[in-house]
C-alpha cells in the first residue's frame, strides 16, 4: 500500500517518471515498484511503467535486454519530445 506522505511529496510535480521492473528482480520486486506507481498515480504524476519478463535477476537493467531498451527510448523521446528538444 502507498505511503500517504510519499504521495503528498509528489503532488504537483511536473516530473515524469519512468520505473521498469524485471521479473526476476529480486532486491527490487515488481510488487514494490507497483506501489510506487500507485504512490505518483495517487498524486497524479506522470508516470510510465514497463515489467520486463527476465530470468536474469537483479542486474537485468545492466544487461542486454531488449525491451527494456525499446521502453526506455520511447519514454526519453517522448519527454524530449515534450520538452520540445
């Protein structure tokens, strides 16, 4: 469950937030960046989030994957296309 004050800190903000969440991660699980998510909704951020199917673990990101790479470029060309860059 979100954190109500995790929420509050993020009211407003113009950010917009990427989180990616490999399946096999199990430092970070996909259940915490879910919450996360629902934190920054609830605040009503702009957030963007992908799970990535990965039996590669925790040092998924660092590794050549695929998607998670598809994923990243879209969400950085659609911010610089917002910034207008």
């Amino acid at each position: 469950m979100p954190q109500v004050g995790a929420t509050s800190r993020f009211r407003g903000t113009a950010t917009r937030f990427f989180l990616a969440s490999f399946s096999s991660d199990w430092l970070f699980p996909t259940s915490e960046s879910r919450n996360v998510v629902r934190a920054l909704n609830m605040a009503g951020a702009s957030v963007s989030f992908v799970e990535i199917a990965s039996d590669k673990g925790h040092d998924a990101f660092l590794l050549e994957e695929p998607e998670f790479h598809a994923a990243l470029g879209g969400f950085l060309r659609g911010a610089a296309e917002t910034a207008g860059v």
